[in-house]
C-alpha cells in the first residue's frame, strides 16, 4: 500500500498573502483594495470612507477627483490617529512637526470636500414630491 503525503502549509497563494495589514508608508492610489479586509484596520478605513462619501451625498453625485480627495482624506485621518498613539505612548520624537504637517494636510484636503453635509439626489426627488403634492392638497 502507498503511503499518503500530507500536503504541508505554505502561505502561497492564500487570502493574506499580497495583503496589507497596516497602513502603507506613502499613500497609492487605491490603497483601501490593498489592505486585508479582516483586519480592524480596514474595518476602520472603510468605515471612515463610506462615511466621507455619504456626507458628501453619494458616489453618484461625487467626481472621479472627489472621489480620490476622500481617499486621500482616510489616508491622512489615519495617519493622524497611529501618530497620536505613539505621541501618547511617547514613541515619537519630532512629534509635533509631523502632527502639524499631517493636520494642515487634512485641512487643505477638508476646504478642496467641503466641510457641510451635502443632500443626496434621493433627497431632491422627495423635495420635489412634496412641494407638488403638499401644494396641491392646500389647494383642496
């Protein structure tokens, strides 16, 4: 009888491999699709990111540009976030120098967004609805 080879474990070709599990060093283009999505850390990236795009009324109303600022957005968000951990934890030396690039970073990204709450086009059709309907029925 021949004996049975037990296939041993690589990690070639499994779901982690070519994964990110933390942020990258400098953002890329599409960087959320790079992360491993069993990690909090994408958890937490797109959240922030699905976040971002509903205030800003959707993707269907954003543009391709929007779209890439609110990327860049949870990029930098985050980088923020892990930088003031190691601040706290005393990690970090020139702390306040990046902190205040970072910051002023998110700032340019925010006043390029815009900063209010944007209504989503489902909104505009109910607008619509109601004020042709609502004047009817004041009418009556």
């Amino acid at each position: 009888m021949k004996k049975k080879h037990k296939r041993k474990y690589t990690r070639r070709g499994t779901y982690t491999h070519n994964r990110l599990v933390e942020l990258p060093a400098q953002y890329q283009k599409g960087f959320l699709s790079t992360i491993n999505k069993r990690t909090k850390l994408f958890y937490a990236l797109s959240e922030s990111y699905n976040k971002v795009i509903s205030d800003l009324g959707g993707t269907d109303s954003l543009s391709r540009l929007e779209l890439s600022l609110c990327e860049r957005f949870v990029f930098v968000e985050m980088l923020i976030r892990n930088l003031e951990v190691k601040g706290m934890n005393g990690d970090e030396d020139d702390y306040l120098d990046k902190y205040s690039k970072l910051c002023n970073s998110l700032n340019s990204i925010i006043s390029k967004l815009g900063i209010s709450k944007r209504e989503t086009g489902q909104s505009d059709v109910r607008k619509h609805l109601s004020e042709k309907y609502g004047e009817d029925r004041d009418q009556e």
